[in-house]
C-alpha cells in the first residue's frame, strides 16, 4: 500500500468517527441545543447523501413538548428542502430504515414534497408500501401514514397500490386504506371493498364501515348480492338496484 493510500484510508476511517459521533449528538435529547447545532453545521458542510442521512437523523427524536423541538426540526428542514433533490435517496433510505419499528416519517415526506416532482414522490411512496407489504406489524404508524400520505396524489398508481392493504394484518391499516380509498371515489376499489365486506375474517366493526362507505359513494353490489346479504351487519340491507341501505346499529 502506498503512502497516500494510507493517508486516504485513515482520512475515511476518521470522517466515519465523526459521523457516527455527530449522528449521535444531533439526536442527544439530553444534550445542549448547542451540541445538536454543532451536529447539524457538521452535517450541512459534509453534504451529499452522508450529510443528508446525518440531519435526517434529528427526526428519529423528540427532544422536548416545547416548541424548541419543533423550532428546531423547523429549521433542519428549511436545510434539506435548500440541498435540493439530490437528497432523495436519503429521504428513501430513511424511510426504510430497518434499526427502529415505528421511524418517524412526519417531516421527511413532509420534505420530500418539497424537492422532487409529485410523480417521483409517489415512486418512493409505492417502493416503501409494496416492500412493507401487508404482512404483520407491532408498530402500524408508518405503515398507515404512508398509507394516507399516497392518497393525496392525483396519480394512477395510487388505488392499485392502496388495494392490497385492505387485507393488511393491522386493522389500523385496513381502516386508513378504507378511507383513502373513499376519498379517492375511484371504481376501481369497489370490487376490493365488496371482497373485504363478504371475507369471514372481516372484522364486524370494519365490515360494517365497508358497507356504510359503499352506500356513500352510491356504488351496488353487482355480483356479490348474496353474499352481501348474507354477512350485512344488522341495521344494514341492500335495496332493489343493489345499493346499500340503512344504518348499523350497534356501532358504539
């Protein structure tokens, strides 16, 4: 090895001693403010995709209920939005970070918003649903924030990716697709909905949701009417176009 190998080498082993050094002072709760600033200026001058993962760690905590955490979480966003959309990658590798089971992802999406085309946004919306899937979860909120985020865009891809997760194995989850996907009033989902209604593991409190968001959107039940009949909670019947009709009395 030569002699400026080895000077290279020990310059990389040194700057990874001070990003793992500074990632865990951005997100000391217990520390100074001055010590996280210090993280972030540490952060803001590495730059690139290192600096980037740096100051995206600030959101892994709440340094306090005050208003200082949110000041502070203010400013490192007005940071990542002026670095532009070259931070991305980052925003997804945070996103799906393996080393914590409910990462937060308020402010990130938030930021992502903010440096790429809407279009690109829901690509990194969809990679990170389609790779949590719908298996189990201990901590859904990322999940269902994901969930809920998707559906603000006007994009194609969105119901077909929101679908599966009306089978998810977090009702949590279930819930939140059911009502991104009524907002969205797409035809798409009602053979989706009218599924979930019939399935004998349906929950009764979600089947009874399913049906009262069908007779909102006005949408029948071609094709399934027996079997909807058959599984309406009480309250609930099917008129003679095939609509939805009535209201579920025990929903308390």
């Amino acid at each position: 090895m030569s002699f400026s190998e080895w000077m290279e080498k020990r310059r990389a082993r040194k700057r990874l001693r001070q990003i793992e050094r500074h990632k865990k002072g951005i997100k000391n709760r217990y520390g100074y403010g001055e010590d996280r600033q210090s993280a972030v200026a540490f952060f803001q001058d590495l730059g690139g995709q290192d600096g980037a993962l740096g100051l995206l760690e600030r959101f892994m905590v709440i340094i306090d209920k005050t208003i200082k955490d949110e000041e502070e979480k203010e400013h490192l966003a007005k940071i990542l939005v002026s670095m532009g959309h070259d931070i991305v990658p980052a925003i997804e590798e945070y996103i799906h970070r393996k080393d914590a089971s409910n990462v937060p992802i308020t402010w990130p999406l938030k930021i992502l918003e903010q440096v790429c085309e809407p279009s690109e946004a829901v690509d990194v919306l969809v990679r990170a649903l389609e790779i949590m899937g719908t298996s189990y979860t201990r901590e859904p909120e990322r999940k269902v924030l994901l969930v809920s985020q998707l559906a603000e865009f006007e994009d194609e891809r969105v119901v077909p990716t929101l679908v599966p997760f009306l089978h998810d194995h977090r009702d949590e989850v279930q819930v939140e697709a059911l009502d991104a996907l009524v907002r969205r009033a797409d035809e798409r989902a009602r053979e989706p909905m009218l599924k979930l209604l019939i399935d004998e593991e349906t929950p009764m409190r979600l089947r009874a949701a399913v049906a009262e968001s069908l007779q909102q959107l006005g949408w029948t039940v071609k094709g399934y009417r027996k079997k909807v009949e058959e599984v309406l909670p009480e309250g609930l019947g099917v008129d003679r176009v095939g609509r939805v009709k009535g209201r579920w009395t025990h929903g308390t």
